[in-house]
C-alpha cells in the first residue's frame, strides 16, 4: 500500500495536473518524511524486508530530489573548500539582486540594503519618501526608483521605461547600466496558493486549483510585456510567487528558459516562509539564459515573515554586440 501511494505521488508530482494541486503543493521532502515514518511504523509492526525498501526508497527520493537538501550539500562543499583553503573556481560577479518583502518596514528595507544589491526588488515596500531616501543612500545620483501600489525596484543604471499592471501590484521596469547592458526586471504579486491545514476540504481544493489557473495565466502575461529580442537584454522575474518550487505555475518560466537562481546556484537551507521556521520557498529570483547564477542565500529579516533572497549573477554579452550598445553617459 505504501509503494503504491509512493508511485501515486511521484506521478502528480511528474505530470502537475490542476486537479491534483492539494498534493503537488506539499514539498517532497514532506511526502518523504511521511513515508519513512509510516514505513518505519509498519516495520516495528511488521517486521518484514518491505518496510525497509520502502524507507530506503523514501530517504533516496528526499536526498535526490528535494531542492533544500541539495543546498545543503552545496553550502558543505563550500565550507570545506574553505577550510582546506582551496579557492572556488574565479567567477566575479557583475550583478547582485535582492528580493525582500517589507511588510511595510524601513527596517527590513534597510536589513536587504546591507547585502549591497544593485537591484533592489521590494514587496511591501514602505512609502515612497523612505524608497528614495534608502536609493539615494545606495546609488547616489546613479539611482532609479520605481513604484506601483505595494511594489517597488530600486536599481543602479537609468530607468528607461516603467509598466505597472492596473490590476495588481505587479510592476516591470527596463534598467539600463553604465556597460550599456539593459535588464527588464519584473516585480510579481501573485495571489497566494500555498498549502494549508485546510486545503484538503472540497471547497479550499478547489480554490487552490483556481488561484494555481489564474497564477500561470498571469506568470505566461508578464513574460510578454518585455520579452527578451537579443543577446544584450536581461530578464529578471523577482518577488512573492505565493506557491512553492515544482509547481505548475513555474511551468511557463521553465519552457521560455528562465532560470531558478536559487535551484541553480543555491547555498543551505533556501526556504523563505515563515521567515523564523521556513518551510516552503515562496520568494524567488527567476533570470534569462544570459544572466549565469553563481550564488544564491536567504538572509533572516526580524520585523518580517518572509526571508530576504539575495543572488549574485554574471551577465554574459557577446562582444560584438556589448560594442553596439552606448554607455550611460557620466553626470
């Protein structure tokens, strides 16, 4: 019975039907320490070799292919290249991205700014005035500040344009740097499909399923409104997506090529809600094909109950066309 419901699991997890949502949404190392538990029951009942290959089976596919338990093996790796002072391989990176969600505090903007980002990506950000006083502390007179509703980018480089969505807090901004490489960066505010307590009544299930419908109708949109044409633009997809990693949500960033920073590069435990005991991973940083994730960790923020999401990446422009595009000019 155990094996069966493991397979039966593993095949929604694959195929992310809408109507089996309750269940893609519980993180794989949940369904994974639920099997060895019950495996482990049945077997001080039982007795029997089945027991034990299905709690062997459980603890491979925790270790396999849960996402935290491969940040975890990354961030050991890296500890022990520094204790035995073996420098990683020399990547510099050109671009540090935060995404953090205010819950309307100067002090967890103010927490984020301690990372030095060069993109500042704010959900519940506090009010304008102290969006500005924070960018001009960070950039000085080479800072651009956008705002719509609740979101809200800061960044190094000149604005070039700004679309927010009259629906939602959801704003895009295209940035342009002093190398002359221009980022389209979208802050999303999706509407929360996490799991709960209650999700597995009828009428919460199907609510789920609703939120997941309208989240991926939305996510396929964004990706629209600034789409990549060539090699010297970046994209960034930054904020709280409300639904953790593998589900179908993700799907449309994963067929246009887009790039999990955390899931790429990612160091420890990278969950981010509840910010105190973080369980589930609902603020991401997504980047195109041209921006390489080399680092990526959360950061605790007290006054808030998400996590802050820093990642460093390395934009990669072919020389023939960097040469094309005209710097900034200096003020």
């Amino acid at each position: 019975m155990l094996l069966l419901v493991y397979l039966a699991v593993a095949i929604c997890m694959l195929n992310r039907w809408d109507a089996m949502v309750a269940v893609t949404l519980i993180p794989i190392w949940a369904w994974a320490g639920l099997g060895m538990l019950l495996s482990l029951l049945c077997g001080i009942v039982c007795r029997g070799l089945p027991s034990v290959l299905i709690f062997c089976l459980c603890l491979a596919s925790a270790v396999l292919f849960s996402e935290e338990t491969r940040g975890l093996v990354r961030e050991l790796i890296v500890s022990i290249r520094e204790k035995q002072e073996v420098p990683p391989a020399a990547e510099s990176p050109s671009l540090r991205v935060v995404n953090v969600n205010c819950a309307g505090s100067e002090s967890v903007l103010r927490r984020a700014m301690e990372s030095a980002p060069d993109i500042l990506v704010i959900q519940e950000a506090p009010e304008k005035a102290v969006l500005d006083v924070v960018a001009d502390e960070l950039y000085g007179v080479d800072r651009c500040v956008s705002h719509h509703r609740t979101n809200a980018i800061l960044a190094r480089g000149e604005l070039l344009g700004v679309l927010p969505d009259p629906d939602s807090a959801t704003l895009h901004a295209r940035i342009k740097q002093a190398d002359g490489f221009i980022i389209d960066v979208t802050n999303l505010d999706l509407e929360g499909c996490a799991p709960t307590l209650e999700m597995w009544r009828p009428s919460v299930w199907k609510e789920l399923i609703e939120a997941r419908v309208v989240n991926r109708r939305l996510v396929r949109t964004h990706l629209g409104e600034n789409e990549i044409t060539k090699p010297t633009i970046g994209r960034i997809l930054s904020g709280g997506f409300g639904t953790p990693p593998g589900d179908d949500v993700y799907r449309p960033l994963e067929t246009n090529g887009l790039v999990d920073t955390y899931a790429a590069s990612g160091l420890g435990w990278g969950n981010t809600f509840p910010s105190e005991y973080p369980i589930l991973r609902l603020d991401q940083i997504w980047v195109s094909p041209n921006l390489t994730p080399l680092r990526s960790v959360t950061r605790l923020a007290p006054d808030s109950d998400h996590r802050i999401v820093v990642s460093d990446l390395r934009a990669t422009l072919p020389a023939a066309e960097t040469e094309d595009v005209p710097a900034v000019p200096t003020p």
